[in-house]
C-alpha cells in the first residue's frame, strides 16, 4: 500500500509539473527576433541553451541546413534565404522538450516570414526510475498522443503495447519494467505529425 501511494503521490506531482508548464507556456513570447532586409535576413534567438539545434527545412522536411547552437543565452546570425529557390520553408529551433517553428517563403528573391503561424511543440518526457518509465506530454490544443512499446531484444521488434491518448493537455502513462523479457525496448511516440524514440535496455 506504501509503494501505492508512493507512486500515486509521483504521478500527482507530474500533472502538477505539467500544470506549471501550461501557465507558463501560455505566456511564452516569440523565440524568433527576425530583421528581414533586401538581402539578408537576421535571426535572433532568445534563450538558447548551447546545444540546441537550428533547422532551415524544405516544404516535404527535408533539412536544407542544421546548425548545433555553441552558446547558452541570445543566438544571432544573418543568413541570405534570397538565394533559395522559390517556396515554402521552415525554421526550427529543437530545444530540450520543445521545438519551436516559423515558417517563410520565397518568392522571385524576395523573402516573407509569417509571424501568425509560429509553432511550440512539446516533445515527450520519458524518466526512468525505480522500475519504472514514466512517459508525459503536453499538449496544449489536447492533439492526441500515440505510444508504441517495441520489445527488440531478439530478431524482428515485437509490438508490446499500443494506446492513444487524446482529450486531456496533459497526457501521460507509468509502466512497470518489472516482469518483463529481458533485452532491449522501443518506445516510439507520435505527436503532432511528428515521431519521438526512445530506447531502454
């Protein structure tokens, strides 16, 4: 009963986490600072942490140029995008559990970044600790969360466990890794029209 209300009391104080996160989410100014002249354009990233990544991406997500971020604090950088051909493009900064994005576009050399539709998505936070794997999200417009459990440790991966999770900001789950086949599991996570893996051996 003890380990009962010991896991309860965890889970509660991850809802309370997440909770945290919403308000805070919600106040959240723009992480693009963006000075778009005739040929060059100038980023400015607020908060960066080094090791963050920076992503100019095609339409179909084809990533047309990545950079690893050095320095913790603001990231300035003047890039010429007239030189990209004619289309709809993408910047992304993928940081510890969020991704951030602005899309733009380029028309006959001329560059339009549209403020209206930057993006925060939310990763997933898989914890492992004390047999247990502990998997949350937050999803702030309730966008459903799919989790996938592969066991890998012989030959093809095996299907383990599969649910979707929708109707709630902060989905989540608790899986006990004890009684399990011994080897290697796939947690494969889908949110957001993207996918998220993790390993646990």
């Amino acid at each position: 009963m003890k380990n009962v209300m010991k896991h309860f009391k965890k889970g509660i104080l991850m809802v309370a986490l997440m909770a945290t996160s919403l308000s805070f989410a919600k106040e959240k100014t723009s992480v693009f600072m963006i000075k778009n002249d005739a040929k060059m354009t100038s980023i400015a990233l607020r908060d960066v942490k080094k090791g963050n990544l920076l992503f100019i991406k095609g339409d179909n997500g084809a990533i047309l140029y990545k950079e690893s971020i050095q320095k913790t604090g603001l990231y300035n950088k003047g890039f010429d995008l007239t030189s990209l051909p004619d289309g709809e493009y993408l910047f992304e900064l993928d940081k510890d559990l969020e991704i951030s994005s602005i899309p733009f576009s380029v028309k006959f050399g001329s560059v339009a970044f549209y403020k209206e539709k930057e993006k925060i998505s939310y990763k997933p936070y898989v914890r492992i600790k004390d047999n247990l794997v502990y998997i949350s999200k937050l999803a702030l417009n309730k966008e459903p969360f799919l989790i996938d459990i592969y066991f890998t440790g012989q030959g093809l991966p095996e299907l383990m466990y599969s649910k979707e999770l929708k109707g709630t900001r902060t989905p989540g789950k608790i899986f006990k890794l004890t009684g399990l086949k011994k080897g290697s599991y796939k947690i494969v996570m889908h949110a957001e029209g993207r996918k998220f893996v993790e390993t646990i051996n």
